[in-house]
C-alpha cells in the first residue's frame, strides 16, 4: 500500500494577486490539489499496489493490471502521478491464453491547464511483472 499523495500548496502571482492552483498528487489517499475558482484539483485514489499469486494451474483469460494513478490536474502545475505496482506469479503449470496480458504500467502524467504558464505533473514510472515456473522446485522466469 502506497502511502498519501503531495497537497499542493497555494501562492500568489506579483502583478495582480491571482492564485496559482497546483494538483495534488496521486497516493493513498490522493493529495488535495488547491481551488480555483471554486474548481480543485485532487489527486486520484491510488497506487500501483502488489499482487502475489500462487498456483498449482495458473490461467490468465484476459487482463491483470497492477496500474499507478493519475495526479491531478492544476492551473499552474499538475500534480505526480503514482508508480505501477508489482505483479508475481508463481505456478507449476501455465495455461493462459496467448492473448492474455499483465500489465503495471504507471499513472498518467496530469495537465497544466493555463496553457503556456502552467506545466504538467509527471507520469508514475512502470512497475515490475515477474511469472515464471517452480514446477521443479527451483523459480524459472518465463
């Protein structure tokens, strides 16, 4: 479990006192991001997690996911988004589909919404995915 994301924090621009809103970042919970015009910014719920399987038959039919969390978006800067998760696989035999996927791939990066004055919050980096036999007795990566 990933830990709370960033608040972000409120500042004021020289000229003409206008509030320069950030996203706050992904995590558990997401960080709070900071109102503009009665708008905020909060980070999504959530990191990429881990997810640990055992199985004497493993069969994936479809999709496992293990996905970071997007920040938020902000006026002036968006806020970070959350890493993938971890995803291990132990099982004695393999049946899966061929079109099966396991993906922990991180959140996504988040917007600046003042176009040319604002920056985007940075994407979660990918997580990690490890299957593999141990039919033997012995871990083999697939």
């Amino acid at each position: 479990m990933g830990g709370a994301g960033g608040a972000s924090r409120e500042g004021n621009g020289h000229s003409n006192n206008a509030t320069r809103g950030a996203g706050g970042g992904a995590g558990n919970p997401g960080g709070s991001g900071w109102a503009v015009r009665g708008t905020s910014y909060n980070g999504s719920n959530g990191t990429g997690g881990l997810l640990i399987i055992y199985a004497s038959e493993f069969k994936n039919r479809n999709l496992i996911t293990a996905t970071g969390s997007a920040g938020g978006d902000g006026w002036r800067a968006g806020g970070g988004a959350s890493g993938g998760g971890s995803i291990n696989i132990f099982y004695n035999k393999n049946t899966s589909s061929s079109t099966s996927s396991i993906i922990a791939n991180g959140g996504n990066a988040s917007n600046g919404l003042r176009s040319g004055e604002s920056a985007g919050g940075g994407a979660g980096g990918n997580g990690t995915v490890t299957k593999g036999s141990i039919s033997t007795g012995e871990f083999k990566v697939e």
